[in-house]
C-alpha cells in the first residue's frame, strides 16, 4: 500500500492505492473523501495483472482529465472528461504521479473551486421523506456530475440522537423526530465537528440532505445523507 500523504496539511489533491480494495466501490470510495475533502481524488487497486488501477473524480468548475494528461507519460491508459476518469499505472509509478498530479492541481486549480458548495432542488417537510419518493428519485439514476442527485432542504427539524461512527469518528449517525411517522435515520460523513451543533438550541436545526436507501440487518429503510446543516 502507498501511504497518502496528499490529505495532510495544504494538499489540494487525494490519491490514495489500496491492495485489497474491489474494483466495484473504487468510484463510491472517491466520491465520499470528495464529499469529506472536498478536492480532487484518485483512488486505485490493484489489478489481477499487478497494475494499479481505479477512478478518479473532480470538483464541480475544475478540469481533472487535464490533469491526469498531464502526467500520461506514467499511466499506461486513461480516459474519462472533464469531471471523472479512470486510469491504470504501473505501482512503481504511484509515487511520482502523485507528486506531480498533486503539483499540476495546485498549480492550476482556483480557490473557488475548494469551497464547497451546494444547490437546492427543493424544500420539503420530513414527513414527505418516504420509499415512494425515493423509488421516485430512482427512475432519474444514474447519477453524477452531470447528473447530480437531487438536494433537499427542511428546516427546524428535531434531532433525537447523534452517534459519532466510523474509524475516529469522523462520522455521525443522527436521527430526526417527524410528526405521525416513525423518526427517520440519517448520515453525515466527515462531520462529527458538527455534534455539538446538533446539541444546541434543543436540537433543532436546519438541513440538508439527499435521499437514499440503507439495509442494515436484512431490514431496508430511507434514510438522508446529510449535505449540510444550520442551527
């Protein structure tokens, strides 16, 4: 495994390679450091054929295949556009891509485009946040950057519990109180400095989240992906 060190200090990139990594999360595992990092991501495993290989996602306004093109002299192939790619290298070369990936990012990218920011398709109560509105939401899938799941806001909601989760508890699960409906499960990645935020002003806050389904225990039920919060 190649240690990361792109997340510490004033990195603007991630790149992370793991061995045992399946193929089939690569593009999940990129999409949730974007959602914690916010900044441009490679994740790569390792193939049947000992290449290092995965995806790659970018933030909203900033070229990543271009900088992935500018390090095409260490991969053996590319392709994607403007927001995701994939990429395969030789492990050997990890190292120096992510040097130079990381130096052409910083060189190019603005500001602007590592502040995140979050568009709202639309305010509902939490009542309305139900199966049949996510089994709605379905038939507009697949998404992603061109593509972006829908957003929703409500606001002064009750918060009944606040959990952190997760390696160092970087996360919280959260449930939410709704009026004549069972609580509803909620889960906020890389937000546990939020935790006492959930605990002022009695709980209540303002949110905003996508909709999605959780299984746990062979039971499925709807629960939100927190975007962000207000008290």
């Amino acid at each position: 495994m190649v240690s990361d060190d792109s997340r510490a200090g004033n990195a603007r990139t991630t790149v992370l390679f793991r061995q045992g990594w399946h193929k089939g999360v690569i593009g999940i595992v990129a999409s949730r450091l974007i959602e914690t990092y916010y900044r441009p991501t490679v994740i790569l495993t390792e193939s049947k054929d000992g290449f290092a290989t995965g995806s790659a996602r970018s933030v909203p306004g900033y070229d990543l295949y271009q900088a992935i093109e500018s390090c095409s002299d260490l991969l053996e192939s590319f392709g994607g556009h403007m927001f995701a790619a994939g990429l395969t290298l030789k492990q050997e070369n990890l190292k120096e891509f992510r040097e130079r990936f990381e130096k052409f990012v910083s060189e190019t990218i603005k500001e602007e485009h590592l502040v995140p920011s979050l568009n709202v398709d639309e305010e509902i109560p939490l009542e309305d946040v139900t199966p049949e509105l996510f089994r709605y939401l379905e038939r507009f899938q697949p998404f992603g950057p061109d593509n972006v799941a829908p957003v929703f806001v409500s606001r002064k909601v009750k918060t009944l519990g606040c959990q952190p989760v997760g390696n160092n508890g970087m996360h919280l699960k959260l449930s939410f109180a709704r009026h004549n409906a069972e609580p509803l499960g909620a889960i906020a990645f890389g937000q546990a400095d939020m935790t006492d935020l959930f605990r002022e002003n009695g709980g209540v806050v303002d949110i905003a989240y996508s909709i999605e389904m959780n299984e746990f225990r062979g039971k499925t039920s709807v629960q939100l992906n927190i975007k962000d919060i207000k008290a």
